[in-house]
C-alpha cells in the first residue's frame, strides 16, 4: 500500500458500483440512526412501529440501559429468511436498544429479531467512547448540569458565611439540607453521564458482553474478523449476513495504516479503510466461489453530519450537491444516500436508476428473493425493487414518499407515474445557526419543532431538475403549483389515516437510563472485563 498521501480513494465500492446497478435516489426513513434502522430492517415507516421520537433532545436511543426498542412484535428481514432456512447474522452495531423490564431479558436483542449470531456493539459509536475526545451525548444539558451543580454546591457556602461572621444564626441542620439537596442532584445526573462510555461502549457475541469498556481501536479489526469466519461457517448453505460498519461517524476510529493516507484527513483516511474492508469482504466471496450466488447491497443509514468538527475540519463527512444533513428532517442531504446492488449472474453491471427507492425497500425485496411472505396484518411501506433492478420495470413503485422527522412529518415527495418528474414540498424546515451557515452549527444539531420554520404554503421543488433544492417554485414561476400541492396533501391524508397509535419507545421514561436494565461484566456499579483476548494477525 503505497504510504504517500492521495485523494480518497474507494476502488472496491467502486467496483461493487461497476459490477452491480446504482441507485441514484436511493432514500432513508429517517436522517438519524435509530429511527432509519427501524425502518430499514421492518419495511415500515419508524413511526408506525414507535421508533419515532416527539423530543428534540432523544431522537435516537441515548442510553445502553434504556427500557425502548425495536418492539418484539416486529417482524425483521432475519426474521422472514431465518424462518426460510437462512442462518443470519449481524456484525457491527445494532442501536435498536437491549431490553425491557430486567437486565438479563435482552427482549430487544439481535438475537431476538431473527439473527442467529451476533457480534458487535448493543448500542452505537459515539465520542463519548473515546476518553480524549469531546463528549457527544447532551453536551449542552451536560453543560447545564455542572452549572447547576456548581450554583446548588454554592448555597451552603455561602450559608457559612453570615454563620461565621455572626451576622445572623444559621442551623446547621440548613446548611446540610443544602448540601444533601445538592449532593444528591450531582449524584442523580452523573451516575449516568458520568460514566457514558462504560455504560454505552460495550462489545457482545450474542448475550454475552465481552469488552465493557470496548477497546475502540480494536473492534474494525475484530468485525472484520468475524465477518470473514462468519462466510466461511455458513458458506454451504443460504446465509444472510448484515454487517454495519462503524466508520464515516464520529468518533472517526482509524487503524494506524491507513492514518494519514488520504489528503482528505482523518474522515478520508476512515472512508479508505472501509472500503477496504468491503474489499476483503469481497474476495472472500469471490474466493469460496459465491459472488455469482450472493446479492450485495451496500447503502447509509443516513447523510453525513454537517455539525461535527474536529478542529476546523469536516469530520462527520459532506453531502455534495445536496443541501442539509444528518438530523435534518426532509432536506436532500439527511436522507439521500448511496444505493448499490450486485447479483452478476442476476443484475446488470453498470446500471444506474434515476427513480425515487428507499431503504425499506430491502424487506420486501429480501423476502422476495428468499421466498417469504411478509405479514399480512400491517402496513409494509417498501416495495420490492427486483422489477426495477432487473428492467422488468421502467418505473418505481413508489409514488409518494413521507420524510419525518421524529414524529412530525416535514416533508413528501411524489413521483408522477407518467414522466420523470419528482416534486417535493417542505412543510417544516430547520433554522440553521449561525444565521444562512448550511447546519445548526450553534446547538449541533438541527431541531423537529420549536425551533424550526413553518411554511404555508409549503415550499416547492422540482428535485428531478434541481436536486440541490436551491431554487424553490411559487405560483408565478410553476404553472402547476397549486395542483401539486393539493395531491401530495391527499396523499399526506390518506396515508395519515393508515398510522395506529402504538407505544413509544422514545418516549421520556424509556430513554432514559434505569440501573436495573444497564448491561454489566461483573459486580454492578463495578462493571468491565476483557474477554476478547485473541491475537490479530500483522495482516489486519
């Protein structure tokens, strides 16, 4: 590998590019993680299942120890090909949350959604696992907190003060209250924020924990590992492996090899060593003589996030042409991500698709392909894409696509089914900070509600001309804005009349972190262990 450094360079997703079909309008649910990977492996809009948040401040699961999740009447793709004989396996992070009422239940687990073998982190990735770096998780409330613990630690202070000075008695029975009130307040909150990475940053095999805290310059490596020895144990017989990467998201964790390598800094050099892990992936397959039987899909759960910095560089990545990002409810940029299909002996190599899919597309296509029926008694938002993918079918099925964020639908999209047009209206959008920067550089990330802008009449896009939503469409300068407008809200109606109420599981007390339900190696609060004690090879 040559130790010079060049431009970013990714010749194996490019030869899954070359080799499979493109998906150029290839969307996900949600512009954050949980939500997005909701619906990714249910087929389903996050909100139909409750993985929709009403809050600004817990979009996404924020606690290892929480009490929300994935719901267990959800029916996962593993699922559907486990039942089909498929052995199904996930490696990396799953953030779909642990479990419900005790410790050990684990109702939420992997395991639990149709995957036979798991390894990998419960929870996710996030500065917070890495002691150097800034923390992530509620840095403002944070903030706040040691503000107002510092104000409360004050009152008995200052109490002693007329005390000695014998200006006027003061019990000292006073100044202990405030003291215990504010002992007890700091106690409350850092219990749970001060030990962030021991609490989130765990790696498991299936139930058990193996590394609390995780030895984060390692997992790549072991991953990949398991990944590989995952191939070679079920390369016989049908398999589906899911393997979600932890690169191209802060903290950007990087192997000391390919560090320095891409004169697109520390997020180019973590780009590089992704694609070379989806390279050794892929010779892996090729090796066993399985890339002519093995489907390959390779997207994002999201688009990059604009607000994270390190140091004045972008680290959270950049979303080209397209405006917004991660956490941003409907604009281009939170939700376009990259969509890219190899089957060589199935699909065409070097297609490109230009119509509007999703990422809950890969349920119905997966139990297409494996020959499962999806539940009959709730709503299936994805489409089977084999059609289109095949060029059985010119077009998609997908007319009209809601984007929320959290629960609050923002934006909607449709595809008029006789040409290639594609509006979409903005009912919401976020205020970006500071005042015309691109992002919510000053609260790191952009609001659902309160802080946003309410457009009526929403604004208007022809994204099918102008994907970089940079030139908004009225009355005087789109003949047909009216009309668009009142068929995409019919269509808002009557998708609006297929949501139940369900329980949420974002809501205020399952987000937050319970000591009952926090995963623990050892003696609860004393919790860590190592057990992960294989030698890597020089070659990893």
């Amino acid at each position: 590998m040559p130790t010079s450094p060049s431009a970013c360079s990714t010749p194996n997703i490019d030869r899954l590019a070359s080799e499979g079909v493109r998906l150029t309008q290839h969307l996900a649910a949600a512009s954050v993680c949980t939500p997005s990977r909701a619906a990714f492996l249910t087929g389903r809009y996050p909100i139909r299942s409750g993985m929709a948040s009403p809050f600004n401040l817990n979009r996404a699961l924020i606690w290892l120890g929480g009490s929300g999740g994935l719901p267990t009447n959800e029916t996962t793709f593993a699922k559907l090909l486990q039942h089909r004989g498929y052995r199904t396996g996930l490696i990396g992070k799953w953030h779909q949350g642990l479990s419900c009422a005790s410790r050990n239940d684990h109702c939420f687990h992997p395991l639990n959604h149709g995957f036979d073998y798991f390894y990998g982190l419960p929870f996710g990735l996030f500065s917070d696992c890495q002691p150097s770096k800034t923390p992530e998780l509620h840095r403002w409330l944070r903030i706040k907190l040691w503000i107002s613990t510092a104000v409360l630690g004050l009152v008995p202070l200052l109490l002693l003060i007329p005390k000695f000075a014998r200006w006027f008695p003061v019990p000292w029975k006073v100044i202990l209250v405030f003291a215990l009130l504010a002992f007890l307040f700091f106690v409350s909150w850092y219990s749970s924020y001060g030990f962030t990475r021991r609490w989130n940053c765990i790696l498991m095999r299936n139930h058990e924990i193996i590394q609390q805290p995780m030895k984060e310059e390692r997992v790549a490596s072991l991953m990949l590992k398991e990944a590989l020895a995952f191939i070679d144990r079920y390369k016989r017989e049908p398999f589906l492996l899911f393997v979600s990467f932890l690169h191209v998201h802060t903290p950007l964790i990087t192997k000391k090899k390919f560090v320095g390598h891409s004169k697109y800094g520390s997020y180019g050099d973590n780009v590089e060593e992704m694609d070379w892990m989806v390279g050794k992936i892929l010779d892996a397959l090729d090796r066993e003589l399985l890339a002519n039987h093995t489907l390959v899909y390779f997207t994002s759960d999201h688009g990059g996030r604009l607000e994270a910095q390190d140091g004045g560089t972008q680290a959270g990545g950049w979303n080209g042409i397209y405006k917004g990002g991660k956490g941003m409810g409907g604009w281009e940029g939170g939700i376009r991500v990259p969509g890219i299909f190899r089957w060589p002996t199935v699909l065409e190599a070097g297609k490109v698709i230009d119509e509007p899919t999703s990422l809950m597309d890969i349920y119905p296509t997966l139990s297409y392909i494996g020959g499962g029926i999806p539940p009959q008694d709730r709503v299936i938002d994805g489409r089977n894409l084999m059609p289109l993918l095949e060029g059985r079918v010119s077009h998609s099925d997908h007319e009209f696509l809601f984007h929320y964020c959290g629960v609050y639908l923002h934006t909607a999209r449709w595809h008029q089914k006789d040409c290639a047009t594609v509006w979409k209206v903005h009912y919401v959008t976020p205020k970006f900070s500071p005042e015309g920067a691109g992002a919510c550089y000053g609260s790191g990330m952009c609001s659902c509600t309160g802080d946003v802008t309410y457009h009526d009449p929403p604004l208007l896009f022809d994204i099918s001309r102008d994907p970089s939503e940079s030139q908004p469409l009225n009355p005087d300068n789109e003949v047909l804005f009216d009309s668009v407008v009142k068929k995409i809200e019919a269509a808002i109606k009557e998708h609006r009349r297929t949501l139940t109420p369900v329980p949420q599981q974002l809501s205020v007390f399952n987000t937050i972190w319970k000591p009952w339900l926090q995963p623990c190696c050892g003696t609860f609060p004393f919790c860590g262990c190592d057990k992960e004690d294989d030698i890597l090879s020089t070659a990893w």
